[in-house]
C-alpha cells in the first residue's frame, strides 16, 4: 500500500513530443524556435496592419480562436494543474511550508511593484499638463464583491480545498496503516483516494497533450493580434502624448525584473541570467497576447521542460501565481493613480499612500487576467483615494499596449516566483536550468 500511495505520474513529457499528427510541426519550430515565430509574427502583423488599415482588422479572427480554444480548456487547466500540484508535493507539512512562502513571496513582490509604480510616477510626472475630463461624482465600488465575483479565484481556492482534502485524508489513512489499526473499509477508501489521485494526474496529461497542440498556433493568434492593433490604433504612434506614462511603466518593470533576479538569487540560489536567457518566448506571447490565461500553458511547459522546473513548481506554484500575483497590475495601479492625481492637481497625504499601497496590492491579486483586467479595479483604487475615475476612457486608446507591458510584467513575475520558490524546496533540476536552449 505504501508504495501505492507514493506512486506519481510522470507529467513532466513534453506535450510537444515528435508523435504524429503534429510532428512536422515540432520539428519546425525546434529548428526556428518559438522566439523567432513570435517575433516574425508580430513584424508580418504589424506590416499588415500597417498597410491594409481596417481591412486587416479580420485578422483578429486568429486570436479570437487561439483565445476561444484557451478560454475553454482554462477552468479544467487551473483545476487539474493546482489539484496535481498539490498532490505532488506529498505531504501536509511540506504544504504548509511551500503556501507561507509563496504567500510572503507574492504579497512581498506585489507591495514593492506599487512603490515602484509610485516612485518612477513622481519622476516621470506624466499626469501634469495632461487634459483630464471634468470630474463627476464617483460610484462606491465594492472590493469584496469584484473579488468573489472573479471565477479564477473560484476555481483556485475550490482546487486547493479539494486537493489539501485529499492530502489530509490520504494521511490519516496510511497512518493507521502504519499503525495496523486499519479495517477493511479503511482500506477501500484509501484506495479510492489513491485511484482518485491517479485519474487525476492522468487526465492532467490529457490535458497538457491536448493544450501542446493549441500552443502550436500561438503565431497565427500573434499575428492575427498585431494586424488588429495597427491597423485600427495606429500601431506605436498613440504613444507620441503618453509617453511619460510610457517611461514610468517601463522603468517600473526594469527595477521589477531586478529584484525578481535577487529572489532568484538569494531565495532560489539560481543564476538570474540563464533565467532571463530562456524567458524571452514566453514574455512575448505575453506580450502580443496581453492574456495571462493564453500565455499560462507555454508557460508551464517552458518552466517544466526548459528550466527544470518540479510538477508542483510548474504545475501548483506557477498557476496559483497566475491568480493571484499580478506585479505588471500592481505597477501599473500605482503608476495611474499617481497620473490622474497629477493631472486632477490633487496632492495625496501620507495616509491615502498608505491606502493606496494597501488597495493597489489587494486589487492587484483580484485582477483577472485577461487583457484589460485590471480597468475593472481602477476605479475601486482611485476611489479609496479620493480621485475621479472619469479620466480611465482618456487613456482607453493606449491601454492595449500598455497592457501588452502589464501582462508581460505579471508573466515574468509568476515564472521567476516560481522557480524561486521550487528551487528553495529542491525542486529544481539545475543541471537542466543552465543547459542551453
């Protein structure tokens, strides 16, 4: 029994194995890679875009397939992949140690990106000299009810429930199999747990063969978004009167992605370069997608099969961030509020800084991702203090490539956390994570 109950499957196979029907494929982007069709996507695009204005829009239809297909499989890719998770980390105890840890490491992380937001807004001063709408009386905005409204967190803290369930049962069961004070029933139902366990895991690979397949056509659903973007915003040119607001948020995830590399470092005792080495792929389809949920599953692959990442790390950790740890979001908060202020002429007092630090951090874990999530906490943020919200459709022309940065920010920042937080378990295969790609 005690080796029944040990068993794991294997998830670590590569969903883009050279099987058929899909093995040309493979081939091709091991020889080209995928940073290379990313980025080929994005320039041919743009180009389109750029040259048949409106009428590339249609291309979009790329991404609203690559997007319906992702949407789909989402809830059952968090479920599967925290549930396995968790089981894979095998024991209470060990769970107990790796939550804390994850939970300072995300709190930690998101309070010091809106400090970031705040100081790099006050350099900048992007707000001042900026044509802000009238003001108009703001609306009470609740944060408990946008928080439990958010079905990704629904999802997670039912998989956590279900899976730490299990692990706690699982415990009991094969203590009092150690202690021979088992019966018959016990027996059947830790059985059971252990079937359970298992058909879990495996249709957790099911899934990550089913999803390798889709992430084949992540460059068709790039390309279909950048001829979007330029053709019917202009492309880069919206940025021409933004462009203090462009500096901060960019300055921001400079000095973010700094004290990611020292958590690696220090925390996970992992070289940052061979890190930032192999993210670039995954950072832009974050990018070009601006959606967390389409970039999670290259992610999860790229950490497990690039960077040596453990089940649980890739698996429980990286998920879990994806729900909650939204650096890119929490930048930004800080950074927008600061512009509107500015440009409101409104000073904010130590306090309503402290209250920004508190909701921006708070808000930014509540933020879905998806492009855009976090407009739907602006004005909850701006009314914690004190600030209009009228000015959010000022800057609704910009916000998609702001977002694109956002969403690349919060990406990079769920990776690196989690390899942190694997590699200070022992999780990480360092072998793998400084061999070439």
């Amino acid at each position: 029994m005690q080796t029944s109950s040990s068993s794991v499957l294997n998830i670590k196979s590569d969903p883009l194995d050279t099987q058929k029907p899909y093995h040309l494929l493979k081939i091709w982007f091991d020889r080209l890679g995928m940073i290379l069709a990313i980025v080929g996507a994005m320039i041919i695009g743009g180009v389109i875009g750029s040259t048949f204005g409106p009428k590339a829009a249609g291309l979009s239809g790329l991404t609203d397939i690559f997007m319906w297909l992702i949407k789909g499989l989402t809830p059952y890719l968090i479920f599967l992949s925290i549930t396995t998770g968790v089981l894979s980390v095998g024991s209470l105890d060990r769970l107990k140690n790796l939550g804390v840890k994850a939970g300072c490491l995300y709190l930690g992380t998101a309070m010091f990106a809106v400090i970031i937001g705040i100081f790099f807004a006050h350099v900048f001063k992007p707000g001042l000299g900026f044509d802000a709408p009238p003001r108009t009386p703001l609306a009470e905005i609740s944060f408990l009810k946008n928080l439990l409204n958010s079905h990704l967190l629904q999802i997670v803290v039912v998989s956590l429930l279900l899976s730490v369930a299990t692990l706690f049962l699982k415990d009991s069961y094969m203590k009092k199999m150690d202690d021979k004070s088992a019966n018959k029933e016990d027996i059947k139902t830790l059985q059971a747990i252990i079937y359970t366990e298992n058909a879990l895991k495996g249709a957790a690979k099911i899934l990550f063969k089913g999803i390798g397949w889709i992430v084949l056509l992540a460059p068709l659903a790039v390309l279909g978004a950048m001829a979007k973007m330029f053709a019917t915003d202009g492309g880069l040119t919206t940025l021409n009167s933004y462009l203090g607001l462009v500096g901060a948020l960019l300055s921001s995830v400079v000095v973010q992605f700094s004290i990611l590399g020292l958590f690696l470092y220090f925390i996970g005792r992992l070289n940052p370069f061979y890190f930032f080495k192999k993210m670039p792929a995954v950072m832009l389809m974050a990018f070009a997608t601006s959606s967390s949920k389409a970039t999670l599953p290259f992610a999860m692959d790229h950490l497990r099969n690039k960077m040596g990442a453990s089940e649980h790390g890739a698996n429980f950790i990286l998920p879990l961030g994806a729900a909650i740890n939204m650096d890119g979001t929490a930048i930004y908060l800080g950074i927008i509020t600061l512009f509107f202020a500015q440009a409101y002429g409104i000073d904010l007092s130590l306090t309503q800084y402290l209250i920004l630090l508190l909701v921006a951090t708070v808000g930014s874990i509540g933020a879905a991702g998806i492009p855009g999530g976090s407009l739907i906490f602006m004005p909850m943020v701006f009314g914690a203090v004190g600030i209009p919200a009228d000015g959010i459709f000022a800057i609704l022309a910009i916000d998609r490539i702001l977002d694109m940065v956002r969403t690349m920010t919060n990406v990079t920042g769920d990776c690196a956390l989690a390899l942190t937080l694997d590699a200070s378990e022992g999780g990480v295969d360092k072998k793998q994570y400084v061999q070439a790609l």
